[in-house]
C-alpha cells in the first residue's frame, strides 16, 4: 500500500461515522492522479498554503486598520488561529482534521484591504455586490495560478463558501470551521481591543467572565471542549455556554465592531476604495495584465473587483498615492 492508502485505512478505523473520509470526497471539477503520499484533503491544505493570496494575508487588516505594533492580528494570524482551534475541536470530535485545516486556511484567501470597511465598500461599488467568501471561493477556483485555479476538492470549496454564521455546510468539518472563525475572531480581537486601549478587561461582562473564563485562553478552552462535550451529531455549543457566547458577541460589536472611536479611520477606506475602483474602471489597461483576461472574458467591473480585493492594505494605499497624491519633484 502506498502510504496515502495507509492514512486512508487509519481514518476508517479511528474517524467518527459522521466525518468525511478522504477516500469517499467527491472529488475535483478537474480529475487529477492521486498523490502516492497525501490525500487529497491534504494536498488541498499544501496548494493553499503556497499560494500568492495567502501570502498576502499578511498585510490585510483584521480589526485594526494598519495599526502600529507587532502583536495586533493580522488576517494571516486570524487564519492560523482559526486552525488552530478548528483541528483541535475535529480531533476531539474524531473528525477529519485535515479536510478541517484545508478550509479553515482558506477561508478568507478572498478579504478585501481593510478588513470588512473594504468589503462593505466594494459591496456598494460593484453592480453584483461582493462578499469575501463568494471572493474566497472565487480565488482558489479561478484566480490562483494564472486563472487555472487550486483545483481544490468540492468538500473543501463547500466549506470555504459556507464558513459565515447562517450559511450550512455539507460537512460535519465545514460546521467546526464555521464554530471555530467565530471563537476564534472574537477572542483574539478582545486581546488586541484591551491593547488598543479601546475597553479594558475589566469591562467584559460579569456573567460572561464567570461562565467563559477570565482570560483569552480560559475562554477559548471553555468553549472548545464545550463543543467537543455537544459531540458530533450537531456541531454546536450547550444552551448555557450559547447564551453567554452571544453575550459576548453584542458586547464586542457595541464596543468594537460598532464603536466610532475604534472605526474612525474606515471612512477613510471607503474613498480610497472609491476612487481605486472607479480609476480602473476608466482605465483598466492600467491593471496589471492578468487581469486583462478576466476583463475580455468576465467585464470591467468584475476585473477591477478582483483585482482590488487582492490588494494588500499596504499596495491599496501605494497604489492609491501615486495615482492622487502629488508626488515630490525629483531633479534628474
């Protein structure tokens, strides 16, 4: 046996009768030769982990826009994060943890800059709205590596589409990836809310705290092995750990999401996203050229969508200065 049919035999005799078997996924649009050592749910994990958009992650915003310090979280570390907790929450469940990881990696490959302030903005531009996990789908499927796309497996796709709270992924997997974003973001976004100085710890809510736990790990911990607890049949939280979860998160959008001090600088975003995108639009021989495909293939606008959400925090704003802010006199 190779040692892929090895690893397929392991997750017969150990995975949960509700987890997804690699050997039953249902495939790629595009039929490949399996690989004599990964499953496919692991080499979909690998082609995400080596493509550009993820790369570029790093330089996208989570909550914070650009902010100065070392340890704020980036969409790249919310990423890790988030697999971070979901394999961990799949292996308590028996689950498969690396159709797990393949999704929660590329979950938000799709983020515009600026976090949800650029989403929201390109939302309001484009004639067929946007939504970073439509984008997400879309990148691995028809942007990645030069519009031949990752070929990534239909359960990996599902999940990766169904990752927002209120959509229903097909896969036990898909749900704790779904879970895991949530306990994840909001978490680690109270940390870096406390180092922003936007709220103090001792602002959290008391029955909140006396539930959850006190810190970010005593939290995360109560919630994960709350899930593992709920089992598998319905990926979930208990009735009284949901209701101190949801607590939780309308105190974080009053304080965070929603506080004008932590947001002032977003109206900035939505100019800078205005008049990247309608710059382009009147020129679009200006973008770069494989974007020029699309442009023939799909329209301006939907080129122009692509190629501003792929964009960094920091190439948006380098792109935007050269293009609108006078540039210094250089004397040859």
């Amino acid at each position: 046996m190779t040692v892929r049919e090895q690893t397929q035999q392991i997750e017969r005799q150990i995975l949960s009768p509700l987890a997804t078997l690699s050997e039953n996924s249902k495939g790629r649009k595009a039929p490949q030769e399996e690989c004599p050592l990964r499953t496919c749910f692991q080499r979909d994990r690998d082609r995400i982990v080596h493509c550009k958009a993820f790369r570029r992650l790093k330089q996208k915003t989570q909550v914070f826009l650009s902010p100065e310090g070392d340890h704020y979280r980036t969409r790249l570390t919310h990423t890790l994060e988030v697999a971070q907790v979901a394999r961990t929450i799949a292996r308590g469940l028996r689950l498969n943890e690396d159709l797990t990881e393949a999704i929660a990696l590329g979950h938000d490959l799709g983020h515009t800059p600026f976090g949800h302030a650029g989403e929201d903005a390109l939302d309001r531009l484009m004639p067929q709205g946007f939504r970073h996990y439509q984008q997400s789908v879309r990148v691995v499927e028809r942007l990645e590596k030069n519009g031949m796309g990752l070929n990534l497996t239909y359960e990996v796709l599902d999940g990766i589409l169904n990752h927002k709270r209120g959509s229903t992924p097909s896969t036990k997997e898909g749900w704790v990836v779904q879970y895991a974003d949530r306990i994840a973001y909001m978490n680690h976004d109270i940390e870096d809310a406390v180092r922003a100085g936007v709220f103090s710890a001792n602002d959290l809510p008391k029955e909140v705290v006396r539930v959850l736990g006190n810190t970010k790990s005593e939290r995360i911990k109560t919630l994960i092995t709350d899930m593992v607890a709920h089992g598998c049949e319905e990926i979930g939280l208990s009735p009284e750990i949901e209701q101190q979860y949801f607590a939780l998160h309308r105190f974080m959008f009053e304080n965070v999401y929603e506080n004008p001090y932590a947001k002032k600088e977003e109206y900035k975003v939505e100019k800078l996203i205005q008049e990247l995108y309608r710059y382009f639009v009147q020129h679009p021989e200006k973008m770069p050229q494989e974007y020029h495909v699309i442009l023939r293939q799909e329209g301006c606008e939907r080129a122009v969508g692509d190629y501003i959400a792929g964009m960094s925090d920091q190439y948006a704003t380098r792109v935007f200065e050269t293009l609108f802010v006078p540039q210094k006199w250089h004397v040859l």
